[in-house]
C-alpha cells in the first residue's frame, strides 16, 4: 500500500515503495492530512502523458483497490486537491517511479484460463439461464400403459426380451415381450 502524507500544502510519499506495472485492481494507497484538510472532499490525481486518474478519496481518505488505480510503467506525477463551499487546496507535485514488469513486458495481460470448478458454474449458469428464458418449454414426457407378453419356449432354449414403443413423445407406450425357457419340472412332485 502507497502511504502518502499530506501537511499543509506540501505531499510526501512515506517509504519506498515498490511498484509495478500491469497490475490489475491491486493498487492501494493510504493518505494522512493536517488540521486545514477536515471538511474537504480530497481528490488524488495521477498523471503520466495523456493518462490521468483522478480519484475521489473514500471517507478513511484512502483509494481501494477497486477503484481501478492501474498504473503503467513510467514516472507518475502524484498531487491532490480538497474543496468545500467555500475553498479549495493543493498540494505540490511528487514523481512516483513505476517499474515496468518483467513478466509482460507492456503487453496485455493475458486470459487466465478458468478453474474447473469455475468451468462447471458457468455451464450451470448458461443452463439455468436458457431455462429462465423458456429455452426448454414444451409439453413434459409422458407415458401410456405399459404392456408385458410372456411366451414360453421349449426347455433349453436362450431367453430373449424385446421393447416396443408406439406413441407420441407425451404419451410413449413401452411393449416387453419376454419368451422364457420352460423348465424340465415334474408337476405331481411340486
């Protein structure tokens, strides 16, 4: 985290910070300010070429790193203003060194693939998505009455089954017609 401190006009960086480009949504800084600041909305301003960030400083006078201070690699002019109704105050400027990374050397950053897990709830949430939208609508599956046939074959024969189906998709009808071996039974001793 940047800690700068602010005492009348005059805006110090604490430290030596090290800081690195191409990063994204990590940089944070800390800012302390004299008497003459209270009652201000404080304005932190980074400047390099045409890029500029101008934050709003939250109510613990810090920016988060959600607000997006992603810096390039160069030399950074830092300064800050307050204002109310009735004043408005200025710092002087300082030059905060960012260092370029050596991982990307200035190019973009590059897609992170997902985790598994993160793959899954995406399949999850594109599903449930097309089921919020009617994707899926339609009558539900049904069945008819189902109907089952035996017919016994000669003993020693193989068992065979076989499923029919007739009906629509909302009324599917399922025939089984099972041929089962007869068995070599003696019925006057059962």
């Amino acid at each position: 985290m940047l800690k700068f401190k602010v005492i009348g006009q005059l805006l110090k960086l604490e430290g030596t910070p090290k800081v690195v480009s191409d990063t994204v949504q990590y940089i944070e800084a800390q800012f302390s300010f004299s008497a003459d600041w209270v009652g201000t909305t404080k304005v932190a301003h980074f400047k390099l070429g045409n890029t500029i960030y101008d934050i709003t400083l939250n109510s613990n006078n810090q920016i988060v790193n959600t607000d997006n201070l992603n810096l390039s690699a160069g030399t950074w002019e830092v300064y800050v203003h307050g204002s109310n109704e009735t004043k408005r105050i200025t710092t002087s400027t300082i030059y905060l060194l960012v260092d370029q990374s050596g991982i990307l050397n200035g190019e973009p950053l590059p897609d992170i693939p997902l985790s598994m897990a993160e793959q899954i709830l995406q399949i999850a949430q594109s599903v449930r998505d097309d089921a919020d939208s009617g994707e899926f609508d339609g009558e539900s599956a049904g069945f008819g009455t189902p109907e089952a046939t035996i017919t016994l074959l000669p003993s020693g024969s193989d068992p065979t089954i076989e499923i029919e189906t007739s009906g629509s998709d909302t009324a599917k009808i399922f025939k089984f017609i099972f041929q089962i071996p007869a068995a070599n039974i003696d019925w006057e001793e059962v």
